[in-house]
C-alpha cells in the first residue's frame, strides 16, 4: 500500500509539471514576455491603429495612415470601402491622431477638411464619430472596412491591431502616443 | 486507502501555483493572442467567440527572459495601475449612470450606429448597458456590401453656404452696396455602396436685383474603387485647381472672391467652368507620386453671342469638348499637389470660321493647416482661319494662419488679345489683392480685401470688399 501511494505520488507530480509541456503554446509563450513592454505601453499611452479581423493589411506607413485617414484613399487593396472611424471631438485620442497623422493641431481643421473634401467631390460620408471605446471596437469588429484606434491596453481579440511603420504599440520608437 | 503524504502534498501544491496560471488561462486572455492574430491575418467571416479579459495587449515576439526582481517590480507598478484605471472607470461608470438616467445616450449611440451602418450589432441592444466593462459580444456579422446604406430609403443631406458683403469701388457707373452673395444649397445623398448623388444649388440676385436660381452642379456618381469613379451630369470642369477645390461656396475660400481667370462665366469669366457630360477620376494604378488622372467629355461652352454660357440642354454644335489631365499628390509632401490639363473645344458662331480652342492650365500647390500657397497658369490657344491667338493668365496666392487670422496676398494677371475673336472685350487685367480672414467661429468667418486691378487703355480698378461667408 506505502509504496503504491508512493507511485501514485510520483506520477502525480510528474503528470504536473508536464503541464507546461502540454499547455498551449500561447499560454507557455506568455510565461515567457516581458510585462515591461506592457507596461511602457501603459505608461506612454500608446495608440494602436486597430482594423476589422478579415482585413489582410499588416503594416501602414504614416503617409498611408494620414491619406486613410484624410479619406485620400477610399478603399482597401481588397477593393473594401474603408470606413474610417474618429473618437469624438476633445478625446485625447482623437487629438493625437489629428496631430500625429493628420498633422492638424486644431480640431475645427479637420471638421473643415471633411466639409471641404464632401464639398469637392473627394468623399460622401464623413467618418464615423464614436464617443467610446467599446464603441469604436465595437463599430471596427462589425465593418469590414474600418479602421480605428484605441489605446493599447484597451485592445480586445475582437479586431486586429496593426503595424505603423513596422513597428507594433510598446516598442522603443512607436509614434503613436498620447500626448 | 490511497493518501498523499505531507510532502508530496507540498510539492503538489508548488507545481499547482507555478504551473497553473499558464495553464488554466483561456488562451485568448494572453498576449500572444493579439500577437497571433498579428502574424496571421483572420479569416474572412472569422468570428472569434472568445470572452475572458478586456484587456489584450500586443506585444512583439522579440521577448525577454525569466522573471526577476525587476520585473516583479515592474508588475506592481502594473498592478498600480490596473488599479489606477479600476478607479477611473467606476468614476466614469458613475458619471454614466447619471447622464444616461435621463437621456440614455449611450445605448442611443450604439443602437443610431448600428442602424446607420445597417448592422445588427448585438452591442446595440438596448439591455446592453454595461459601457464595455464587459467582454465585447462576439463578431457575427461582417456585411461587405450596403454597410453604408441607411435602413429604408436614401437620405438627404444639406450643407448650405452663403455670404452676405459689402463693396466700395471706384468703378464708374457703379455704387457702393452691401449685396448679397450666392445662396449655395449643397446636397447629397448615398443612394448605394457605389452610386451616390450631390447637387449644388445657387440662388443669386444679379446687377438688376432680382433672384435667379440655377443647377450648378448636379452629379450622379458611381464609384467602383479609387481607380474608377464615374460621374454623369453637370459637373464643373477640371481645369487646373481652383474651380474644382472651392467650387461655389465662398466659405471655402481665403479670398472674398475667386481669381478673375477662374470666375464663374456669369460673372464675366472666361474659362468654360461648367458643362454637362462625363467625368472619370481615379487614382492611377501603381503609379508613384499619388498620380491621379481626369478625362472629361461635355457639351462645352457655348461662343453664340446673347446665349448662356453654360450648355445645360442644347448644344450649339455636335462636337464635343474634351478635357484630360493628370496630377500629382505625392505621400511624401503632405499638402503638395501639381498637375497639367488640356480642354479642347470647338467654337461656333453664326457667319464666322469656327474656332479651335485648346487651354492648358498647370499648378503647384502646397496646402496645409497653416499655410496656403496657390499658384496656377494658363494658356488659352484659339486657332480661327489660319490664325492663332494665345491668352495667357495665372494667379499666385499666398497666406498663413496665425491661429484664427490668415493674413493673405494676390497677384493675379490675364492678358486677352485685342484681336481675340472670343474674349477681346476682357483686355488686360492685372494687380494684387491683399486682406485678412478672420475665423469668427467654426463655421462664420470675416474677410477684408483690397483690389487694385489695371486694364488695358481704362482706369485701374481699386476696390474694397467686406465678407460675412458662413455654412450652415
């Protein structure tokens, strides 16, 4: 009996510690990141540009976000209309995606742009205006052709986070940051 | 009977709390989901059903090792600052709960966007009021086509534009007046993904004081992608940068009026601004620069004398005018555009040879938040019988803003042939403008403008214009 509870015991332990051997490989990956890039997203407020999951785009430039984002471009390479989605007027978002992309320090310039742009014949909506977060995440999980952006930390599995100049919210040289 | 001695309980226990977390968490809670989906595109219809945390954050692949001191470190400044944030959003739910009492904004957001999109988000039902504290409902439904459409019929949209002026001159024959503008009623409408609708019209009083209201623009438009938009109506023509940047609203403008090689032909213009035909634009394929091109086919400008300028129903001859250009926005100069036109048409007027117009037109412009620099030239050749006559003309414009001023300067110049069997009673006219635009709110601005403008064989012009231009 001792030595049968023993055996027990020893294949108990070893049926344990294969766990991690067993487990996903995103659960053992996680064990294995840093949480000081997460926290420097957290610190820096970076913004991460975040479109619909069936999107294929990986990696935009800045001159490509701010022509998305000007409406320059009207679709994706898939031939999906882009629908670009803002946060409301006065969100520190909104103005950092106006000052970083659109290079606009004015919130009434970029009103005026889309006014201006539907005037000429360029656009026919203007963006979407989303007064949260779970809004805008919500809008870009369900619209196939959006694009939005959120803080870092606030991203869920939901839509796809994307590539600015090759390089991802946390690493040293993102641009996208709060102000 | 099986038992667990002390020890091995001990060790059990250790492998429990070590090992555990990496296991018993669902694996779209972890960072290398984000990083993932990252790596691999979604699928198409992919609906990811995974609820569990918030709070994904990409992270690159390029990680670093084992835990240590500083990262523990690290970890409670993190745990700070969940709780930092855990603070923040039950204030904000608080501040919620008190505005949507009353007005129930936020479902009304939810449920107004999903209803203009035409989606069916489940986001939108009116029981989900948990301002996303929870985990965002599944993705179940990606519409690719008609997202854009309103629930029932199309919907129609105003934008109107007007401004309201005074003008002192030293014109003969004409007095000071405060006078109105044009009266500009902008509409549009989205009638598909690819087909929508835009108008603008003018309501106008002329030199006799009365109304007169027209079409200016009325455009159905069907846009298959950025390379292929095609638009059928009464568009204005493509001729270099003005005329399709700031069409009729003054709003628009720095200046309290066009640049008189670009005036409305009404007004005594002599670019053929309007016609009624087709209009193709698009980006052009793979081409650098952000290359655009332009190809337009129309009734062109009518040259009988005492008829309208404009050929809205009949043309005065069966040849049609052309106009094809191309230009350039390249992504590396945000605000930089240049590009190159040529309008052909042909002039016919009763008892005499009719005459070949060709106009070329090219621009450099830089344009952005602060500063404005507008430069255009053109060239207008008219062949008739065996002889050619050129009308050169070009306009430079230049402001800058300091924060709700935009201080501006112009110098413009037209020089029209005595001899020219179309435009010769427009002669020469050159000089500089200068004023001030003032920002009086987001949507009302204030312009004072100076005019001195020389004619050939009459006396310069010196003219002072004030302007209320405001959109609504």
């Amino acid at each position: 009996m001792f030595r049968a509870n023993r055996i027990l015991n020893i294949l108990l332990i070893l049926m344990l510690m294969s766990v991690p051997i067993l487990a996903p490989a995103n659960a053992v990956e996680e064990r294995l990141l840093s949480p000081s890039l997460l926290l420097r997203t957290l610190q820096r407020g970076d913004l991460a540009i975040i479109v619909h999951k069936s999107n294929p785009v990986q990696n935009l430039s800045m001159g490509e976000l701010r022509e998305y984002f000007l409406a320059e471009r009207s679709h994706w390479s898939t031939q999906q209309k882009i629908r670009v989605a803002m946060r409301e007027p006065g969100s520190p978002e909104r103005e950092a995606v106006l000052r970083l992309i659109c290079g606009m320090k004015r919130d009434q310039d970029f009103t005026t742009y889309f006014l201006r742009a539907k005037f000429s014949e360029q656009v026919v909506d203007e963006p979407r205006s989303l007064d949260s977060t779970p809004n805008m995440i919500r809008f870009v999980a369900n619209v196939s052709g959006a694009i939005g952006y959120v803080r870092a930390d606030e991203v869920d599995p939901s839509v796809r986070v994307i590539r600015v100049d090759n390089l991802l919210p946390g690493d040293p040289d993102y641009k996208l940051v709060l102000p | 009977m099986l038992s667990i001695n002390r020890k091995t309980f001990r060790i059990v226990l250790s492998c429990l709390v070590f090992f555990a977390p990496s296991y018993l968490l669902p694996e779209t809670t972890v960072h290398g989901q984000a990083k993932t989906e990252l790596a691999q595109p979604a699928k198409p219809g992919d609906s990811s059903t995974q609820t569990g945390s918030t709070a994904a954050i990409p992270v690159p692949s390029t990680t670093t090792g084992p835990t240590d001191d500083s990262d523990k470190e690290t970890i409670r400044q993190m745990l700070r600052r969940i709780e930092d944030l855990e603070g923040r959003i039950r204030e904000l739910e608080a501040r919620q709960a008190q505005t949507a009492a009353p007005t129930g904004t936020g479902t009304a957001t939810a449920q107004q966007n999903a209803a203009t999109e035409g989606i069916d988000s489940p986001a939108a039902s009116p029981t989900n009021t948990n301002g996303g504290q929870g985990a965002i409902p599944p993705v179940a439904i990606t519409h690719d086509d008609h997202q854009d459409l309103p629930n029932g019929p199309p919907r129609l949209q105003i934008q109107g534009f007007a401004d309201v002026n005074f003008r002192a001159t030293n014109e003969k024959g004409r007095n000071n007046s405060f006078f109105l503008g044009q009266l500009d009623l902008f509409l549009t409408s989205r009638l598909s993904e690819k087909f929508s609708v835009l108008s603008e019209l003018i309501l106008e009083a002329g030199e006799d004081n009365a109304f007169t209201f027209e079409i200016h623009r009325l455009l159905l438009k069907y846009s298959r992608n950025e390379y292929f938009n095609l638009s059928a109506g009464r568009y204005h023509t493509s001729i270099g940068y003005y005329n399709t940047a700031f069409h009729h609203g003054s709003f628009f403008q720095t200046t309290a009026n066009r640049p008189f090689l670009f005036a409305f032909e009404s007004r005594g213009g002599i670019l053929p601004l309007h016609n009624v035909g087709l209009s193709l634009t698009g980006r052009i394929p793979s081409a650098p620069l952000g290359l655009r091109y332009v190809a337009e086919i129309g009734n062109g400008r009518a040259a009988r004398p005492g008829a309208r300028p404009v050929q809205t129903v009949v043309d005065e001859n069966n040849g049609k005018s052309f106009n094809l250009g191309i230009f350039a926005r390249p992504r590396q100069v945000p605000g930089l555009q240049t590009g190159f036109s040529v309008y052909h048409d042909r002039l016919t007027r009763p008892g005499v040879p009719t005459v070949d117009q060709t106009i070329m037109a090219g621009h450099l412009i830089y344009v952005n938040d602060r500063t404005e620099l507008l430069n255009e030239a053109i060239v207008f050749r008219h062949a008739q019988a065996g002889r050619i006559f050129y009308i050169p003309g070009f306009y430079t414009q230049f402001s800058r803003r300091f924060d709700n001023l935009r201080p501006f300067f112009r110098y413009q110049y037209v020089n029209v042939p005595g001899d020219d069997p179309i435009y010769r009673a427009v002669g020469r006219r050159n000089g500089p403008s200068v004023g001030v635009r003032y920002d009086l709110s987001d949507f009302v601005n204030f312009k004072a403008q100076y005019d001195h403008t020389g004619r050939r064989r009459l006396s310069a012009l010196d003219e002072l214009i004030l302007q209320l231009s405001f959109t609504f």
